[in-house]
C-alpha cells in the first residue's frame, strides 16, 4: 500500500509517495508544470535544514498545483 504526502519546500511543490519499504520524492518543474522523481528533497524534508518546509492537504496542494498552472498559462 502506498501513501501519499503533499509538501512546498518555499514555493515549490513535492509529492512524497510511501511504500512500506521505501520513499519516492517528486518535484514540481517551473518550464513545464509536471512532476519529477527528485530524491533531492528527502533530506529536506526530514530534517528541514531552512525551515522552509510546509505540508499540506491534498486538497490545499491540488489548488496550489492548479494557481501555478493558471499562473503560468499550462492546463
């Protein structure tokens, strides 16, 4: 079973996805508003070394994710 979590590490968004015996991470890409693994933000986000690191609802995630794409012209 895998879980999710919805993290901004200051205005970038990350997906944290849990599974029983490991982590993936992905990052929101400015140029083009996907999602991509990026293992870089484990570390911030355990251990939130610039205190930057907020998580939120799915449902507060899911809106933020769409004003960025709005904000960008992307659909």
């Amino acid at each position: 079973m895998m879980e999710k979590k919805y993290y901004l590490s200051g205005l970038r968004p990350i997906i944290r996805e849990i599974y029983s015996d490991y982590e993936v991470y992905y990052s929101f890409q400015w140029n083009d508003a996907t999602f991509k693994q990026d293992m870089s933000y484990m570390h911030e986000i355990y251990y939130d070394p610039s205190g930057d690191i907020q998580e939120l609802t799915e449902k507060e995630f899911e809106a933020y994710v769409e004003k960025l794409k709005k904000d960008k012209g992307i659909k």
